[in-house]
C-alpha cells in the first residue's frame, strides 16, 4: 500500500472541497448498494418464475431491477464529476503552490534542480499526483463499499460457501504488498530518468543556435534517442510489473469461480440453496472480484502517486538560504538615492559537503555615497558580479556586512530592498512578449518603459521593427542582437525608476559609439540616483565619482580615474592592455606601439 506519510501531506488541499468529497464518497457507497441489490432482486424473480408465482410480480422485479440499475448510474456519474472535478481543483492548488515555492527559492536552490527536472515534476508527476487524490480514492471507496455489499449478501445467502469462495483470494493481501513496493520503486526511476531526458530536450532547445553552428544535430539526435530507450525500456519494465498484477488477481477470482460452481451446484442439486439463490451468489463473487481486481490497479495509482508526491515535496520542501529578516527595519525616507557600504565583505559561493570554499570576495569595504556613480572594474573573475548580487541579496555573503543608508540588508524586508533597486545582469533575459511589456516590466506604467527606452539608445530600433512597441520578442528575446539585448535590460532596469542602479557588464555588447550615446543619456537618467557599475572595460566607467578596482576578489586601488593613471598599476594596466587591443582590432599600428611604450597616460 502507498506510504502514508507523503500521501498524508495532501490532506490539507481536501479542507476546502471536504463537502463536495464527503458527497463523492456517500454517493459511492449509496450507488454501490444500490448495485448490490441487483441480484437479489434477480435471485427473487428466478425463484419466482420456478414457483409459478404471477407474472405480475416478476415484472414488477424486473422494473425494479432497472431502476435500480438506472439510479446506480445517474449517482455514480454524479460522484466522478465530483470527486474527479476535486482531483483537479487540488492539481490546480498544488500546481500553484509548487510554482510560488519556486519563485521563492534562491539561486542556490535551482543550482540543485535543473530546468527540465522542475518541467518534469510540474507535468508527468503532478498528473500521477492528481489520479492518486481522486480516481484511486473513488475507486478504492467502491472497491470497498462493494466488497462489503457483495460480501453481506454472501453470507446470507450461504456462509461455508463464502468462505469457500474467499479462501483462494487470501493471497491478495501478500500480492498487493510485494508487486506495490515494486511499481513504487521502479516508477520512481522512471519519473527521475524522464526529468533527466526533458532537461537534455530543453537545453538543446535552449542552445539550438549552438548545436547547428557546430553541426551537432546527429550527435544530439542519437543521444536522445539512447535516452529515449532507456525510457522506453524502463517504462516497459514497469508495464510488465503492472501486467503481472492484473492476472494474478483476477487467477485467485477464477479459483473462487471454481469453487462456487463445484459446491455450489452441489448445494443446488441437494435442494440446500435455491437456483435463484445460486445465480445470484455467482452474482455477487462477480461483484466482490472485480473490486478485488481493480485493487491491483488502485495500488498501482497510489504507488505512483507516493512516488511522484515524494518527488514533489523536494520542490516543497526546498529552503532558501535567504531569509525574511526576524526583526525587519524600515529604510529612511530618501530623495536623492542611497548610500551603499560594504563592511569588511567576504563571500564564496555555497559548496557541497566536504568540498573546500573558493573564496570570491575578500575583506572587501567600501562606501557608496547616496546619488554617487561608482564604477567596479577587473578583469573577469575578479568578483564583479557577485559583488553587485549581494545587494539585492540573491546571495548573502560569509563574512561582514552590506547596508543601505546604515541597515544591513539582511534586516530589510526582501520586498522593500528589491523595490529600491534596478538591476541589469550580465546575462540580459527577456521575455516572449512584446518590447513594450518587456521594458515595461514591473515598472509603475508602461510609459516609464518609453522613456526608459530613450536613455538606453533604443526608440531609433524600436521604430524599425515591423510592430513597433507590440512587436512580440521570440524566446529569450532571439530575434534581437546581443546589443539590442542589452540595452533593453537597461532600459527595463531604469523604467522603475529606482533608488539604486546596478549595472553587471550591461554594455559588453554594444560598439564603443553606442556605449558612448548610452553612457552620457545615463548621466542625466541618474542624477538623484546611486549607481554601482561594475565592467571589465575601463572606458565604460572611466567618468564615475570614483573607481574601486578589484583584482582576485579584493580591492587593490581606490579613486577617480586620473588618480589610479597617476599609480601606474593595476587600472593602469588594464587600460593600457585594452587601447592595445582596439588599436589592434583597428589596424593602427602606431597607436599599438605607443601604447606597449606607456605614452598614452588619459
């Protein structure tokens, strides 16, 4: 039988549908007893017919037959709309509940749970979740009530000869135990290795562009056809358990068959029971048989629903690493941006147990003044990004402390610290909808996207597109250049409007001309405003109040740009090594010599 435990985690989703389900279910056991009275009736119109009692009276048992028959029917297409239609409102609440949780979770959560592995879980698992709160409730209801029913009139009719019947299906018990834990176990596997093929489906979807440029299509077409056969083959593993269960059953009904019709008719043939009384008992074995068949099939329905519900509460039952604030702190009122400070910072990201921390951001202190534009420069993997993801907090750092206008962060409730902040990735995520509502997005009003889209350098762009603002963005935003990118992730990171701008490398993919155009637009954009931005290009950040240069997760130089020029080190030489490489990429040799001589000092 299915383990209690994760099956008894759905009882709170029955609480607000428990009339219709109590209804679903007395509809089940009235419509069974209605059906069990069938035969009896009929057991009666044969015993009739034998007497020569009036036709009259077997008529009038004949009618009351189908009525009976007819009310069974109606009651039980009235308990499978309602408990079927209740199996769904609770899909429809767990499917919900699954994907708030998942909005909740923090990065280090998803690092854990792949993307086709989650689309796994909220598709083939919640299905098999949803058979076991309703159909393998009403139809183990049935199998009982109608066991009960059958049994009853059995024994009236006969008790030796029932449990004569009976003793064959003693072995129920045992099957259903061994051939359920089984269908459990090898269900799962197959859940696990179909959350491994729809990830290895979504990623080559995802990186389409990648496999035809490198002319993989063969290569990933045979991969997932060997995943897909080793789906098959699990799934028909599974199938041959499962196939097991239903004959096996139904062999114990057919030894309790054969003893009712040898000592039955040995009963009828010595006058003990009546041939009315006979039919209907091979009746009711027919009743109480199927139930005990479709047993082996509800079992299956809960194993697999104990499997997949299991597989469910990992997302359910995921914890973030960051946390709501146990006693939250209000941010002061402010009208010209917030300060920033880093107290003494060092941060690594989480590690599996046993595993050595790499530290990225060490004994790093800094403040921010509020309205200020702070540029972070150094070369990749210097800890750039992870220094600007812990403002936002979609990390907490290790050691030290991050706070905003004198509150550690950690004291802000997440909502109000992630409303004082705009902020533009490294990666620039856009979604499928139109460029209005992407640039619009979780901004007051679409407008704000509009004006927005004037300071990242995007109106011109937008205007050129066949649907202008309603053109509708493919997946990820495919149909734009990487620039075009970029810049609308700035602009959506300024339509709200924010306290506080950080920008990752938000301009890496955009030529120097534009970089230029946006760089000046973003001055007035965020006058009032603090801005942190963080590039490994020194030219996009060479006009900040001042410069924090950062090498292996430290900070080696402070100050404004001609001040780190005058040190001659390590912004110096980042500089030096970047005119060199335009001066290479455009041909002018002489610029490239004087640069390798240090003559270029601005």
């Amino acid at each position: 039988m299915p383990d209690s435990s994760v099956l008894g985690r759905l009882l709170p989703y029955y609480r607000p549908y428990r009339a219709k389900v109590a209804l679903g279910l007395a509809l089940v056991v009235v419509s069974s007893a209605l059906a069990s009275t069938v035969p009896w009736l009929l057991r009666l119109a044969l015993d009739a017919v034998r007497s020569g009692a009036p036709l009259r009276r077997v008529w009038a048992l004949g009618a009351g037959m189908i009525a009976l028959a007819l009310v069974s029917g109606f009651l039980r297409y009235v308990m499978r709309e309602l408990l079927n239609g209740v199996s769904r409102w609770i899909e429809y609440d767990l499917r919900n509940d699954l994907f708030q949780r998942l909005s909740a979770l923090d990065q280090v959560a998803f690092n854990r749970l792949r993307t086709g592995e989650i689309m796994a879980r909220l598709t083939n698992d919640l299905g098999a979740v949803r058979m076991a709160v309703g159909p393998a409730i009403m139809y183990l209801t049935n199998t009982v009530a109608g066991g009960i029913f059958a049994l009853a009139f059995m024994l009236r009719i006969d008790a030796r000869l029932t449990l004569l019947a009976l003793m064959p299906m003693t072995l129920l018990p045992v099957a259903t135990v061994w051939l359920g834990r089984r269908i459990h176990d090898r269900f799962e596997r197959v859940q696990e290795h179909f959350g491994d093929m729809t990830t290895m489906a979504q990623e080559n979807l995802s990186g389409v562009r990648i496999v035809r440029a490198y002319r993989q299509e063969p290569a990933e077409r045979a991969r997932f056809d060997a995943m897909s056969r080793e789906y098959l083959e699990r799934n028909m593993a599974l199938a041959r358990l499962s196939a097991i269960m239903h004959p096996a059953f139904g062999l114990l009904a057919g030894l309790g068959f054969a003893v009712v019709l040898s000592a039955g008719g040995a009963l009828v043939v010595r006058g003990s029971i009546s041939v009315g009384a006979f039919v209907a008992f091979g009746m009711y074995l027919g009743i109480l048989t199927w139930p005990l068949i479709a047993l082996g099939w509800v079992t299956n329905l809960f194993q697999r629903g104990a499997a997949s519900m299991t597989r469910l509460l990992d997302i359910l039952d995921a914890t973030s690493a960051i946390q709501e604030p146990a006693a939250p702190r209000a941010l002061p009122p402010s009208t010209a941006g917030r300060s920033i400070e880093f107290r003494n910072v060092g941060f690594h990201y989480p590690t599996s147990e046993g595993d050595a921390a790499r530290w990225v951001l060490r004994d790093v202190s800094f403040v921010v003044p509020a309205g200020a534009t702070v540029g972070i420069v150094g070369a990749t993997g210097s800890g750039k990004s992870a220094l600007l993801d812990l403002v936002p907090r979609l990390f907490d750092p290790q050691e030290g402390t991050v706070l905003l206008d004198g509150v550690p962060v950690r004291d802000i409730p997440l909502a109000a610290l992630r409303r004082e902040i705009g902020y533009v990735p490294q990666e620039s995520f856009l979604f499928g909808e139109t460029i209005e509502q992407n640039l619009g997005y979780g901004a007051p009003s679409l407008e704000e996207g509009r004006w927005a889209a004037g300071v990242a350098q995007l109106t011109d762009t937008i205007a050129g597109f066949p649907g202008g603002w309603q053109t509708v963005l493919g997946e990820r935003g495919i149909n734009l250049s990487g620039g075009q990118k970029q810049r609308a992730a700035i602009a959506r990171g300024l339509a709200r409007r924010p306290a506080i701008v950080l920008l990752d490398d938000a301009l890496s993919a955009v030529d120097t001309h534009t970089e230029a155009e946006i760089l000046r637009t973003l001055g007035t954009a965020l006058a009032g405003r603090t801005a942190v931005i963080a590039s490994h290009r020194v030219s996009a950040i060479r006009h900040a109040a001042f410069i924090i240069v950062l090498d292996q997760g430290r900070v080696v130089e402070r100050g404004t740009h001609p001040e780190l020029l005058a040190l001659r080190g390590r912004y110096w030489s980042l500089l030096s090594r970047q005119r060199l490489e335009e001066a290479l990429d455009e041909g002018n040799l002489s610029l490239a010599v004087a640069e390798t001589e240090g003559s270029i000092e601005s």
